[in-house]
C-alpha cells in the first residue's frame, strides 16, 4: 500500500480504468468495422471463394427480425401515434389551433417516432438474441466448429442477419409509419369531428417523400448498428450461461444507446442549412 | 495397427516442428516436434494445463503459434491464409469435447452441413450420406431430432458423425470420453477405432483419461507443461523409465493441488498479487 509520502493511487486507478475503457471501446469499434467490410466482402466475393451467402438463413433472419416483430411494432407504434396526438391536442388547444395537431402527428411519427421507437424494439428484440446466440455458440465451441469445417463464420452467421436486418428495418418502419398515422387519425378525427378523409388528406399533402424517407435512411443506419453491437457483444462472451446474460444486456443498452445517439446526430446534420 | 506397419510410412500426415506458442507473455509449448503417420490412432495425453489442447488448437488452424511448423497433408499450417485453410479444413473432421453441435438445426441437418456447403449434391445423395454416417456411430433414425434430445454420449457420436461425414483424411477428437460413464466410454472408444478401420483415417485423439488411450492408442504423446516427455507405443509409455511419465500414469493425469498463487503464477508467469 503507498505510504503517507506517494500519490494516492485512487485517482490513477480510475485513470487507468479510464483508458482502459477507452481502448476496449475503440477495440470494438475497430473490430465492428472489420466485420462490416469482412461482411461486405462476402456478401460481393463470397461466390468466387466458393461460399456463397444462401438465400434460405437470409428469409428466416427476416421472419424472426421483421414478421414475428410486427404485433409488437403494431401495437407500440399505434400507441404512441395516438399519445402524440392526445398531447398535440391538449397543447394546441391553448392557442385555439387543435386542428394542427395532423401537422405533429405526421412529422413526428415519419421523422422521429417511427423509426426511433422500431429501432429501439429491433435492438432489444433482435439485437439481444444475435448477442446471446454469438455468445452462446463461442461458448459451445460452435464457432470454432464452424472454422474447421471450412466454414466462415462471418458469412454464415453476419451475413444473414446484416442482409435481414437492411431489408426488415427500414420495411418495419413503413409499417409503424401505416399504422401510427391510422392510430392517430381514427382518435384525432374522434376528438376533433374531422373526417375521416379529411384527414388523409392533410396528412398527404403535409408530407413530403423526403419526410418518409429521413426516416428510412435512420432506419438503414440503425439496422447497421443494431446487427454490430449485437456480433460484437456476443463475440465478446467471457465464462458461461452469466457471460452470456451480460454480453446479452450490454447489446441492448448498448445498441439503444448507439441509436439514441446516432438518431440525435442524424437529425442534427440533417436539418441544418 | 502394428507399430512397425506404422513407422514404415515415411510421410507422416501431421509434421509438428519446433512448435512455440505464447498466450500473451508466457509460453504454453516450449518447441514440440511431433509426427503423426497415415492411419494411426494417435493420442495425446497429458492433465490440465499440460497444453494439450492448444496443441490440437493449433493443429486445427485455429491458433497461430510463435514460431515453429506445422504441415497437415504435407501443407504448411502457420503460413496459409484463411481461404487455404478453409480449403484444407475440408480433408478434416473434427469432434469436439462437447459436440459443438448447432442447436438451431437437426442432427441430420448438423451431419449434412458440410455437405451442403462444400458439395454440389443433391439434397437426396446427401440424405442418403447423413444416414449412413449416422447409421456407422448408430444413430440411424436420429436424424429428426433436437441435439437438446439426445445423451451426452449421443452428441459425441453424431458430432463423430458430422467429422466424418466428407470421408476426412484426418480426425481430430477433443477428450471424446469427458464427462461420460464408463460404459458410453468404452462404447466411443470402439467407435473411434470402428471409424479409423471402416474409413482409413489417420486419427488424432486429445484426451487425459488413460484408460481410454490405452485402449485406443496406436502412439501415445505424453505432454508435460508444454513439453514432450514421450512418444511411443501403449507398451513403451508403460514400461518408460522416465519418472515424470510413471508419475503421472500413476496420478492418472489428477490436477495438481496448488495453493491460489501458485496457480495464478502458473496461468500468468507471476501471482497478480505481488
């Protein structure tokens, strides 16, 4: 222990965790984006190397990713779409301009909402079963078995649920887009006595393509992510069944983080000029 | 397999030389020349930390080593990129110590992936393989089911199953008899030899239960903390003059009791707590 006469080495420990930190954070930035280009690289060459990306584990990645989310993207998306517009009204009809609330409601949802809230759902849905599944076959020498039968793991494994994840996504996020703005209008048109149609169509005529599509190209970026942290957790597995319950944990808080995060610089750059 | 018969074979399979290996700052095989001949059952032995496993991890291709060689089918190991090693990884099977097998498919579908991905068979040609490899470590009508259905010593014989499934030149078993009753065993033993006899491969078993390498063992090398003590027939390992190898014949291969320093200086190079 330092005597009365060193420096307390309390402070430098945290220092040292500190960097430490630092470099394992950049070590698994670096690792997932070697798996990006390593995926891409098989995705393109995987044929000429005589492996190539088979179409069968892509469709069931986008069954368990995108068609087994859709009640529960359904659901929230319908929720939040109507809790927008409860909000919208009670705010606005301060101002006498509860009418406007389709206004909120369609750039919110498309913009923001949608994508935001589809994304956080994906991560912790299916970003968390790429993890514990990574961490469960490195544990189970899976991996390893896969090696050795000249099989590559990152095409075999990322590939599919890079490809599915691209696809599943940005498709879910029309969808909670669909469904939002339906949930919305059916208690916006309740309250306010619009029409059903009027409705529609101040909607449409508010929203532009580039409004639909701000909120794919998040959605894109979010796929991305959600499918990395994911790899890159459960690659990470250390010991047993607890290992894998935390490399699980840390791709959900991780991956909503790196969304959040990422939704925030997003619309920073985009909005400005 | 006689021994004789096994030296005649001037090309050994496996060529080991000179193999060095460090996991961060300490060195886990100090140097180890080892050849393992065409059709021969050779085991590996040796207790825990004894580096027999990083041994085959490196024959397998999946460690890189410090230095030395090692020539698997007369092709250099340490300097093949990924894409050779794939190539070559085709000529071997491997079963793992706990089957490896993938839970997310069947076991006729575990047997067959290696067919599927190096194969242009037909999915019929293929079936026909899997249920004749799973009919050889008799699982013949298994195919249907989970790896989460089956015994411990089930999973071992359809892991064997899908390591043998591409008629391999080589295989490798890691501590095939781990964690299995005497009488499931004795039953993998035989099936290993079954195996070597039926399809003529050379067969390399890591293992540190000694019953089963002497009832397998063409060759046995016995590993000691990173060195070779000895290679040789069953009857020679036996009868070695060498203390070290009776001792731990007659330990079978216990772990040492060390005290907690003890160990994490064996594990790191020093006690973390100095």
């Amino acid at each position: 222990m330092a005597d009365s006469g060193e420096t307390d080495p309390a402070p430098l420990r945290a220092l040292e965790g500190i960097g430490r930190g630092t470099v394992r954070g950049l070590d698994s930035l670096g690792f997932g984006a070697s798996l990006i280009w390593d995926a891409l690289g098989w995705l393109l060459l995987g044929p000429r190397r005589g492996q190539p990306v088979r179409p069968q584990p892509v469709f069931a990645e986008m069954m368990e990713i995108g068609v087994r989310a859709i009640p529960i993207v359904s659901m929230l998306s319908a929720t939040i779409g109507i809790m927008l517009a409860i909000q919208g009204i009670y705010q606005l009809k301060r101002f006498g301009a509860e009418s406007q609330v389709v206004i909120g409601v369609a750039f919110g949802m498309t913009r923001e909402f949608a994508p935001l809230i589809t994304g956080i759902l994906v991560a912790g849905r299916s970003g968390s079963a790429l993890a514990a599944r990574l961490g469960t076959m490195t544990i189970n020498q899976e991996i390893d078995a896969l090696r050795v039968m000249g099989i590559n793991p990152v095409r075999f494994l990322v590939v599919p649920s890079l490809l599915a994840m691209l696809v599943m996504l940005p498709a879910l996020v029309i969808w909670a887009d669909l469904v939002s703005l339906v949930a919305a209008g059916f208690y916006i048109t309740a309250d306010l006595g619009m029409t059903l149609g009027a409705y529609v169509n101040q909607t449409l005529d508010l929203l532009g393509t580039g409004d639909v599509l701000h909120g794919l190209e998040k959605s894109v970026i979010f796929a991305a992510l959600i499918t990395v942290v994911g790899i890159v957790d459960g690659a990470s597995v250390e010991g047993g069944a607890e290992g894998v319950g935390r490399v699980t944990t840390n791709a959900v808080v991780h991956g909503i983080t790196a969304i959040v995060l990422t939704d925030m610089l997003f619309a920073f750059a985009t909005t400005r000029g | 397999m006689a021994a004789a018969a096994v030296h005649s074979e001037p090309q050994p399979v496996i060529e080991v030389s000179g193999l060095v290996t460090h996991y961060g700052e300490r060195e886990i095989l100090h140097g180890i020349d080892l050849s393992i001949y065409k059709g021969e059952i050779m085991v590996i032995m040796g207790g825990s930390g004894s580096g027999k496993t990083t041994l085959l991890r490196h024959m397998l291709g999946l460690e890189k080593a410090t230095s030395g060689s090692i020539k698997l089918l007369g092709r250099e190991l340490t300097s093949m990129s990924e894409l050779e090693l794939y190539d070559l990884s085709k000529k071997m099977g491997v079963a793992f110590q706990g089957g490896a097998l993938f839970s997310s498919m069947t076991v006729g579908e575990n047997v067959m992936l290696p067919l599927i991905e190096h194969t242009k068979l037909d999915r019929g040609t293929m079936e026909i393989m899997m249920r004749m490899k799973l009919e050889i470590v008799n699982l013949a009508g298994f195919e249907h089911l989970a790896p989460a259905e089956l015994s411990g010593g089930m999973i071992k014989r359809a892991a064997f199953a899908r390591a043998v499934v591409m008629d391999p030149a080589v295989l490798f078993a890691d501590e095939p008899s781990a964690g299995l009753d005497p009488v499931v065993s004795r039953s993998l033993d035989e099936l290993i030899k079954d195996l070597r006899d039926a399809l003529g491969m050379t067969v390399v078993v890591v293992t540190h239960e000694l019953e089963s390498a002497f009832a397998i063992a063409d060759r046995i090398t016995m590993l000691d903390r990173g060195n070779i003590l000895t290679v040789g027939t069953v009857e020679e390992v036996r009868s070695s003059e060498n203390e070290r190898v009776q001792h731990l014949l007659n330990r079978c291969f216990e772990e040492e009791v060390l005290d907690a320093d003890a160990y994490l200086a064996r594990l790191f190079g020093e006690s973390p707590r100095d």
